[in-house]
C-alpha cells in the first residue's frame, strides 16, 4: 500500500519536474494527481461557497506568498512616496513656535526650560502673535513683550497690511485706487 507521504513526493516531483521516486513512473504520477486534484478541488470549490472571504484571504496571502503581488506592491509603494509632501509652515505657526521657545526659557510660566501650565502658555502666546499680527501695541514689559517683538519680527509686512485691513472703514471697501 502507498503512503500519504509517497503520494505527496510524487505530486511534488511531478509538479516541480523533478526526478521521480524510484519504483514509480510518470504515468502512476499523472493519474495520482488527477484522481486527488478533482475531490481536492470540489473540497475547495464547496469551501469557498461557504466561506468567501476566507477564500480570498487565503488567495491573496497564497499570491502574495508566490511573489505574484510584488510587482504592483512595488508600484502602489512608489506611488505613496512620491504622494508625501511635507506642507510649508505658515508665518503666525512659526511665530507661535518661536514665542513657546521664548515662553519656555524664561520663568513666567514655571522654572527655566519647563513649562508648568501648557495651556495658559499656549493661550497667552497665540493671543500675543495674534496682537502682534493685527499691529497692536507692544506690553511695557514681561515675557509677553518679547514673544509679540519676535512675532512681528517674523510676520514683517503681514502685520502692517492686516492692520491696514482692519482699520479701513464701510466707504474705503468700494473707493478705487485704495491701498
């Protein structure tokens, strides 16, 4: 009697091409392998009906695993590199980033280089970038006061064209030749 393992060996020399076992010949190979492939396939078929996503998954991970997928894996990773773009920072960010540095190496909102409440840092600073923005005058002192110097530093004509904007009046919206 031929064994489970005996069978496999031919089935795989015979699908490989390899030399067969000794005592068997290629005939005995062909006719092992259509008298397995038809029950294995109908076993298959009434799996897949029953179970369509897990025949696919196993589909996938099969063409996957045979190295049929790579060359569109390749393409889709090409494409998602090429995609990524890192967007500029705008103006009142970056002045924002440089008011939490200025924020955090003094001592107003905790000891030099933590802050304590990051919150009401955060608020202060954007409030004081935003002053900054709109052409406000600058505090008498305090922490603040360099942070909103820095802004308007980083803002540079920004600042004076929103405050232009905002000083303009009803009428000045329709008068032609208004800068």
């Amino acid at each position: 009697m031929v064994t489970k393992k005996e069978i496999y060996a031919v089935i795989g020399a015979y699908g490989l091409g390899r030399m067969l076992p000794a005592g068997s010949s290629r005939a005995a190979a062909k006719q092992t392998v259509r008298r397995l492939a038809v029950p294995v396939a109908r076993a298959g078929l009434g799996l897949a009906r029953a179970h369509p996503v897990g025949a696919a998954a196993a589909l996938g991970y099969t063409a996957y695993e045979l190295g049929l997928l790579d060359p569109g894996l390749e393409f889709a990773q090409q494409q998602v590199v090429k995609a990524k773009r890192k967007k500029p920072m705008t103006k009142f960010n970056k002045a924002v980033k440089e008011g939490m540095k200025i924020v955090r190496s003094s001592n107003s909102y905790g000891k030099k280089g933590t802050i304590s409440n990051s919150k009401k840092a955060f608020a202060a600073v954007t409030k004081a970038v935003s002053k900054a923005r709109k052409g406000a005058k600058l505090p008498k002192k305090g922490v603040l006061r360099s942070v909103q110097s820095k802004a308007k530093g980083i803002l540079g004509k920004m600042a004076q064209i929103v405050s232009k904007q905002q000083k303009r009046g009803k009428r000045d919206r329709f008068r032609i030749g208004y800068k």
